[in-house]
C-alpha cells in the first residue's frame, strides 16, 4: 500500500496538481504539464496533415499531386505511372465497390 501512495504523490507532483499551501489551485498543472496539450495538438494536426497528402502507394514516404482518376487516391511524381494508377483503381473498385460505383458512374460496367 505505501508503493502506491508513493506512486500517487509522485504522480501529482509530476502533473502539477500537488497544491503546496498557499499555493493557487491548478496553477502549477496548467503552467507545467497542462500546458503541454496544445504542443500535442499541433503534433498531431500536422502528422493528420502529411497522412491526407501523402502518396497512396504503401510505403512511399512523398507527397501525392497526382490524381488516380475515378478514386480519391494521390501518388508522387514517381508513381504517376500507368501501371501504378491501373493497379490503384482496382484496389480502390475491390476494396470500395460501392463508392468506386459512385465516382465512376459514367465508366461501362
Ligand atoms: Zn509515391
């Protein structure tokens, strides 16, 4: 039992909510470990970022520009080949038929 009272005190002040006396409450919290949310935040918006833009092809680290037309698929300049956009269509029409449907609506069946 006194390991986890150890743990727990150690927790607290780790986190900032140990209020010394006198002490304002949540202020050590918010100008110490809370503050730490927001750098977070933006880690992860910009990491959301470069997945949304990245090249569709597994593995490839670079930027998608080019459109794989009948999917919302994007490869780099070095997959904007025929054979890579062949072969991300049929993935996209195996893997979503139902919107590969949808956006290729004017393609014969
Ligand atoms: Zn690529």
């Amino acid at each position: 039992m006194n390991i986890i009272v150890h743990i727990w005190h150690w927790l607290l002040t780790v986190t900032g909510t140990a209020i010394p006396d006198g002490g304002s409450n949540w202020y050590n919290f918010w100008s110490g470990f809370g503050s730490d949310f927001g750098e977070v935040a933006i880690l992860g918006s910009l990491v959301a970022l470069y997945k949304h833009h990245n090249c569709s092809v597994k593995g490839c680290p670079r930027i998608g520009r080019h459109a794989v037309a009948g999917t919302p698929y994007l490869t780099c300049h070095r997959h904007a080949t025929l054979a890579v956009h062949k072969q991300l269509h049929d993935d996209h029409k195996r893997k979503f038929p139902d919107q590969h449907e949808l956006l290729n609506q004017d393609e014969p069946a």
